[in-house]
C-alpha cells in the first residue's frame, strides 16, 4: 500500500521544500512564478548571489508514489551541493569541460523547469530531450544558455561536442543486471543503472552500441540513471514479433513499476531499436 500524500498542490509541496531549505541553511527562499521553481539567495548582503532549484521531477515522483522520503532525500541532496556552491563561489558559474555529459529528459520537464532560464537542449526521440549536465563533486549543473555567458570559450555547440567526447571517452557502460522474464523465458530484460555519470546516450552511438546491443531489441528510459533493454532469443525482425514478446514478456508492466515506484522518472515510452535506428513503439 503507498502512503497517503499529505501535499496534493504543487504551492503545498513547494512551501514545504521552503520551511525545509530555510529552516536547515538559514538562508533566504523566494517563489516565483512558477510554483516548482525556487529561488535561493545565498548571500543577504548581494541580491544577485542566487540559485534555482527546480521541484518538477521531484514532485511528479512524490505525486505518483506519496514517499516523503524522496523529496526528503531530494532536499538533503539539494542542500549539500548548495554548500558546496556557498563554499566556492567564484567557481558557481564556471563550467568544467571535462565532466560535461548529455543525458535524457521528458521533452515536458525540459519546457517547463527551462521557462526562467532556457536549457541548452534538442530533440533526442519523440517525447524525450537530450540536455547537457556538468556532474562534478557529485552535484550536477544543469547548462543552460544563460551559464555560457560565464564560460565565453564554450558555445552550445561546442557543449555539445564535449558532452559526446567524454561519453565515448568513458566506455560502454553494462547492465549491472539482467532478469529472464518470468512470463517469457526467451526475452531478458537488462537494467542500466547507479552510473557515476548519465550513459543514456551510449544505446544510440554506433560505434558504441554496434558491438554491445542485438540488432534488435527495445528501450526505456524509465527513471534518471536507469535505462532498460528487453531482448530475445526468439526473433524480433518485425514489428508483429516485437509487440509480441513486449506483451508476453510484459516489459510494458515493468515500465510503469520503475516510473511509478523508482525515484526521478524520466518516461513510460518504450522505443524499438531496430539496426541502429529507434522508433516510438506506438508509432511505427
């Protein structure tokens, strides 16, 4: 049984997320338009000394799951890169070519938390974008085209370019766990996950995917640092055989578990990758 949600309205959850975040740094916290997006002032004494911090995704995974803990979680996460941004604040806007990484959102995420401050951003596969995040520290800066003004060597697409590089430069990253199907013993579906970096982007790179995937299988980015594959023994050349084992194997169930019960979702699409190409399974 999920617990009962006690903030049903994104200004509930939010001022929550306020009392939180003042109470525990004693600093100053601003609304602003938008309901999820906070403004933090790090420094009394100089207004423009100020963070966003962005509620959406937290606030989708507390909707659909009504675990406090998360946005706790969420919180204590926010509040310990904050200190460190406090702790070096020449270094705030400043961006670190060599830890720049693309990695998937929800085309819907993207729009909404980038409405005060554009993401460097682009389309990725129907529904989905691909943004670019400095992780450093382990705390991750979101680019967007307000930061570049900062860091006057890098343009976006030159973001773009180090973002690809460093991927390629890490390695293919594998599953760290693969599951027979319960329901079709044929089809295995492998869970990419707990990366120190975001690896979305590597399913979709030929001379990354060519030698680690089958010619066909299907794909969900189902949750932040989670990607999951379902392949077959059996053959998937067609779409008939595909939507097949997707519904015996019941990948489409296991899906919606990890959107509904895993922190941080990211999307319930499932995409068919067929010979290098990914296609909308409900699409094609």
């Amino acid at each position: 049984m999920r617990p009962a949600r006690l903030y049903d309205a994104p200004e509930q959850f939010a001022e929550m997320m306020m009392k939180h975040l003042s109470e525990s740094m004693n600093v100053l916290v601003r609304k602003t338009e938008e309901p999820l997006l906070l403004e933090i002032n790090l420094n009394p004494s100089d207004p423009k000394e100020k963070i966003q911090v962005s509620l959406h995704n937290t606030f989708r995974t507390y909707m659909v799951s009504g675990d406090m803990n998360t946005a706790v979680d969420y919180l204590n996460n926010t509040i310990r890169c904050t200190d460190l941004v406090r702790t070096k604040k020449s270094d705030v806007a400043k961006l670190d070519s060599a830890y720049i990484f693309p990695a998937i959102r929800d085309k819907r995420y993207v729009e909404e938390a980038g409405r005060e401050s554009k993401f460097v951003s682009e389309a990725y596969l129907p529904g989905l974008n691909v943004i670019y995040l400095e992780i450093k520290d382990s705390c991750s800066k979101i680019i967007t085209e307000a930061s570049l003004e900062y860091n006057p060597r890098l343009t976006e697409e030159r973001v773009k370019h180090l973002a690809y590089r460093n991927l390629r430069a890490a390695g293919w990253q594998s599953s760290r766990l693969t599951v027979q199907s319960p329901f079709r013993k044929s089809c295995y579906i492998e869970i990419f996950m707990d990366n120190s970096h975001p690896i979305e982007c590597q399913f979709l790179l030929p001379e990354m995917a060519t030698r680690n995937l089958p010619k066909s299988c299907l794909i969900a980015y189902t949750n932040r640092k989670t990607a999951m594959i379902m392949h077959s023994d059996e053959r998937m050349e067609t779409l008939s055989q595909v939507m097949c084992l997707a519904d015996k194997a019941r990948f489409r169930d296991v899906v919606k578990r990890s959107c509904l019960f895993m922190p941080n979702p990211v999307s319930e699409q499932i995409y068919w990758i067929n010979y290098g190409e990914a296609k909308l399974l409900e699409q094609v």
